[in-house]
C-alpha cells in the first residue's frame, strides 16, 4: 500500500500519481484526501444507503469517522463505535460532531447495545427491534464483523472497507436466510479524489475538524500517537 520517501525533501514517482490540490484547499487538507477517497468509493459504489436509514460504524479511526460524515451526508442518521481506550479522544470527536456514539468491549458488544435500546440525541430511538439498515466495518476486528451480521436487519447491507490480521468467521446460513447485502471495498481511483477535494472545497466535509497537526521535529510524536490511537489524524507541517 505504501512506499517509503514521503517525508523526503523531493520525492520521485510516476506522473499519473500525482493529484494536484484544488484551489482553496491547503497542504494540511491535502493529507485527508487520499483516506476520504476511499471512503467516496464506498458510499458511492458499494453501500446502498438511503435517506433517513439508521446506519452504524463500527471502529472511529479516521476511517469510521469519515464514513460517519458521508453517511450523515447522505441523509442518514449514524452511530458511531469504539472501545474504551477510544473515550477521550476518538469517541469524544465523533460526539462532538453530533453523532451517537456506543462504547463497545467484548462483555458488551454493539448487539446488547441495540437490544437494550439505544436513542439519539433527541430522545428517539435509534434502530428498529434491535437491528440497523446498514453497518460499515471500519475497525478491523475479526469478532466485530463476525457480529455485524446480527445486528443488520434482514435485506440489509454491511460495507466492509476495513482488512484483518486473520481469517474470519461468518455465519453464512444466517447470511443466506436473511439475505443480507455484504460487500467489500478496496481502495479508490482517480476521480474519487476529486470528489473528495469537492467534499472538502464546498465544506460537505469539515477536513479541520479531524486533523491533529505536529511539527516537523514531533514526527515521531506524530506516528506514536498514531500507533496508540491518541489523535484523530495525524498531519505533519512541512516549511
């Protein structure tokens, strides 16, 4: 997915990979490009999302987050999850955005959440008989898509844009007797980028609000936090 070099003072690659920024945008905006590309991808060719559906997120990585902010875009009302160690900062963001946010842990999965009841910000409930429209799987946790499947009413949908460390587990008698919609999502091309520039330029998606800025000598800082889950997205100044 990557190669090394990014932080060099010049840097050689292929013409055609290079995307040139919009007017209006800055550098440090320029950084969200390519990760909310992916997420233009998904909700524009793999999720069938609709207008006011009940849709969750599960994981609040910059990932999540963005699927969040496209899937409210899109008309939908979104919960978000996480974990505990996700409360302070990740959680707390998508909280701050407005959405409805679900702390999750092994004892307590996201399907005992929907089962007791969970409700929006205006007191109503959110989701029907326990179940949701559409779940985007953006954590990375094999037990979390394994779950997804319960938690998706029955003709559903579940976008699965996320990898794992592992083979997963899947039901796939209760797939095929609910016929549920599952799909995957991989990557995006050239003109996703610019539709995420759009989304940018014209504020349907706010890049200021999820970027934790570091200086140059705090790059190390920058990917340790990063690695412990201690920023939304990290981006560094370059001068």
């Amino acid at each position: 997915f990557h190669r090394n070099g990014g932080f060099g003072q010049q840097v050689v690659l292929e013409s055609d990979r290079v995307v040139p920024l919009m007017k209006g945008l800055m550098p440090e905006q320029g950084a969200l490009v390519e990760p909310l590309s992916i997420i233009v991808n998904a909700m524009h060719n793999k999720c069938n999302i609709k207008p006011v559906q009940d849709v969750v997120v599960t994981g609040c990585g910059i990932i999540g987050l963005m699927s969040a902010e496209l899937a409210r875009a899109a008309g939908a009302r979104v919960a978000i999850t996480g974990i505990a160690h996700d409360r302070e900062v990740r959680l707390k963001k998508a909280k701050e955005r407005g959405f409805i946010t679900i702390e999750v842990a092994p004892e307590n999965p996201l399907a005992s959440h929907l089962n007791k009841g969970i409700k929006d910000a205006k007191g109503n409930a959110f989701g029907t008989h326990g179940k949701v429209d559409l779940l985007i799987e953006c954590s990375g946790v094999p037990q979390v898509l394994s779950e997804a499947i319960s938690v998706v009413r029955p003709e559903g949908d579940i976008c699965v844009i996320a990898t794992y460390p592992k083979e997963v587990e899947i039901n796939a008698t209760h797939l095929t007797r609910t016929s549920l919609n599952m799909r995957g999502s991989m990557g995006s091309c050239r003109a996703d980028y610019m539709v995420a520039q759009r989304l940018m330029v014209t504020g349907v998606f706010p890049s200021e609000a999820y970027t934790n800025l570091y200086e140059f000598d705090d790059i190390t800082t920058a990917f340790e936090d990063s690695i412990k889950a201690n920023n939304v997205k990290a981006v560094i100044k370059m001068n």
